[in-house]
C-alpha cells in the first residue's frame, strides 16, 4: 500500500517532518531498523533559533555564549541545550497516525519506491531520504571517492560530562563555551578547540574538537589533548564518566537524487562552519510538510519540487556556497593563523556573526558578513579568504596536501 510520504531515518529530523506530514493531512510513514533507540548525541542551538512549537521541557539549560580565540568575547545570544530524552519523547508525540515501518532500506527501487534489506519495497508519492550521513537513498554519497577526489572534510570530537563545580574553571555557571582555541593541551599542529556547554542536571559537557579537516583528526589524538586540557586547568574527570564521541562529514554536497528529498543532515542542512542543523531540520519541517500537501494534488513531481525549493532555495544554495568556500579557506589556513582568523570573525558586528553562524537563506547578510571580515582583515587573512574561491578543493590535509 502506498503513502504520501515515506520518510527513511527515524533521527530528530525524521522524526520532526514525518509528524508534520503527518498533521498536515499526508498518510506518512517511517522507515528505520531501530526507532526505538535513544538520541545519544548532544543537541544545541542559539536559544533565538528554536522553532515555535519547541517546548520549553525540552531544554535542558540555557547559557550566555561567549568564545575565546586570541582574546575573549561575548557573542551576546543565549544557547540552548536539547535535554535528548524529552526531545524525543516530543517528537514521538507528534508520530500519532504515522505508519512506522522497522526495516533497513537498503536503496531506491524506481520512483516512489525503496527496497528494503531481506527483500520487499515500500512505496510513496514523495519518498524522503532522512538517515543522516548514511544517505542509504544517494548512491554517490555511499560511493568510494576515486582517486585524486577530496576525502570528506569531517568534524571530530571527544568529551567527557562532568559536575558543574569541577568545570567552574572554564566554564562558569550560566555560560556556554562555544569555541576556546587557546593550544592548552600543550600540542602543536593541527588546531583544535573547547567546546563546553551545560547540558542539565548540574553538569557539564567539556569537547576537544576539530572544527574540519580532510581527512577528520583521529578521536585518539582529541581524547589525549582534552585529557591534557583538562589536566592543565586541575580539572579531574571522575572514574565511569560518560563520554562521547563526534564524527561527521561537514562538506556533502546538496542531496540531489532524482525522486527523492535530502532532508536534514542527509540534505545537508549541516552548517560547514559549525556543524549545527537541528535548528534548521526542526524548523523547516513544518514548511515543508505544507509545500507538499499544497502541491500533491498537482502530482508527486510538483510535491517533490516545491518541498526542495522549501529546503533549497536560490538564496539558501547560494548560501551554502559562500560557506563552503569559507570551509575550504579553513582548511588550507596554517594552523598558527586559525585562532586569530576568528579573533577577527568574533570582533565583528552582533548582526552579521549571526547571519553567518544561522541565516542559511540570508543571502545579503551572508554577503556583508564576508565584505565585513574582509574589510577587518589584514592583507594576509584577506589573501587566506579568497585564493580558496579560485581553487579547487584541498584533497587531504595530510602529506602532500597540507595546507598552504
């Protein structure tokens, strides 16, 4: 029996547009091997960008934001951290009347159909490809890069939770550490940063991470650095903590698969300077759940293109280009020159750090932004930022394709 929509991969994302398809009157179902598995990763956002409909218990703190490159600043937003657990619990809420379907799909069948692993298909007017870096339904993106193609460019992290008091000496109560570029671990080569944020019940989450690199900087070499961080602020992390462990490519290209809608980080809604996209995923499934209940009637084609104009518009693609460019600057900048890169970016005026850090659609403010950091620039970082738009990308960050 076929639906309006089948959403493939039951993450936030998933989650969030199948109810929304759902309550916009569409016969929706869900696909993925293991629904009832928790959220296990850590999910934040600028307070400002939550959705409407997001409820309050579903956060788990609200901090001040503030970032340390070569000096301290103050960004001036509320963060908010996801408490995972009622994020879910809400978003399982919404599923009310969608048909949940426990199988892996394995790939597309024809249009409006996918095979699922041991056989059988399930089949739908608008077939969404929701599953992540997976993408089981983009059969480039599972492919092998053939030689001389960029290995992908991966964000890496590990942390540790620990109690409030014990973090109190990089991040003060009420505060989020969004970046603290300051080599504390007492390691050269490759940048890396703290990220530290409360995530509820008197406790702390402390990440060493790699903002990007081809390929990502191995978890080993994150966990012995934060460990040394740490050991270099007397802060002790207790035996059994918990951990975790980040990995995920932050420059996919636009999900792009005849038949088929690329839906949060599968999209990628991924942003290539940060690697936030729940924001993004939760507050574009309501819009896209209408795009293709208003077009459906006119045929699954028309559905299909008014939700990708929804998720992909002139000004949102435009965008993610300006970023991506931004990212390859990243990751041909000498390390020595990172942190003070962002020491300008961070000195820049409160609007346009924001309209890079989250308007995925603001075209304009993207562009001041640039014209800003370019104008704060000397004539070194202006050189960094703009050879990378006439180059092609950097194939690795190792050996020979070290940056420049």
């Amino acid at each position: 029996m076929s639906t309006d929509v089948l959403v493939v991969g039951g993450g936030p994302a998933g989650r969030a547009l199948a109810g929304a398809c759902a309550r916009a009157g569409l016969s929706t179902a869900l696909a993925d091997p293991q629904l009832d598995r928790p959220f296990t990763a850590t999910y934040g956002c600028w307070a400002d960008e939550l959705p409407a409909g997001i409820p309050e218990s579903t956060i788990a703190a609200r901090a001040r934001g503030r970032a340390i490159a070569v000096g301290t600043h103050d960004l001036g937003w509320e963060y908010a951290v996801f408490d995972v657990e009622a994020l879910r619990a809400h978003l399982d809420a919404q599923l009310a009347g969608v048909e949940v379907h426990a199988g892996r799909v394995s790939g597309p069948a024809g249009p409006g159909r996918v095979a699922l692993e041991g056989g059988g298909t399930l089949t739908a007017s608008v077939v969404v490809d929701a599953a992540g870096r997976w993408q089981p339904l983009n059969g480039t993106a599972r492919r092998r890069p053939g030689a001389g193609a960029p290995v992908a460019a991966e964000q890496t992290a590990f942390g540790v939770v620990v109690p409030e008091e014990a973090a109190a000496a990089l991040v003060p109560p009420g505060e989020a550490l969004f970046m603290d570029w300051r080599a504390d671990h007492g390691e050269p080569g490759w940048p890396t940063f703290l990220y530290g944020i409360p995530v509820g019940r008197g406790e702390v989450l402390l990440e060493e991470t790699s903002l990007a690199r081809r390929p990502g900087l191995p978890v080993p070499v994150l966990r012995r650095r934060l460990l040394a961080r740490l050991a270099h602020h007397r802060i002790a992390v207790p035996d059994g903590a918990r951990t975790e462990t980040v990995r995920f490519p932050v420059d996919r290209p636009r999900h792009d698969v005849d038949g088929v809608l690329g839906f949060g980080a599968a999209a990628p809604l991924v942003h290539p300077a940060t690697g936030f996209s729940i924001a993004a995923a939760l507050g574009l499934a309501g819009p896209v759940a209408d795009a293709v209940a208003a077009h459906l009637p006119d045929g699954p084609d028309a559905a299909l293109a008014a939700a990708r104009a929804v998720v992909w518009s002139p000004s949102a693609r435009a965008v993610h280009r300006f970023r991506r460019i931004g990212l390859e600057a990243l990751l041909r900048m000498p390390p020595a020159e990172v942190p003070g890169f962002f020491d300008v970016f961070f000195a820049l005026p409160s609007h346009q750090r924001w309209a890079y850090l989250t308007g995925r659609d603001d075209l304009g403010g993207t562009m001041r932004t640039m014209g800003g950091l370019f104008a704060a620039a000397d004539l070194r970082l202006r050189r960094r930022l703009v050879l990378p738009a006439l180059r092609r990308p950097l194939p690795s960050n190792d050996g020979v394709g070290a940056p420049t």
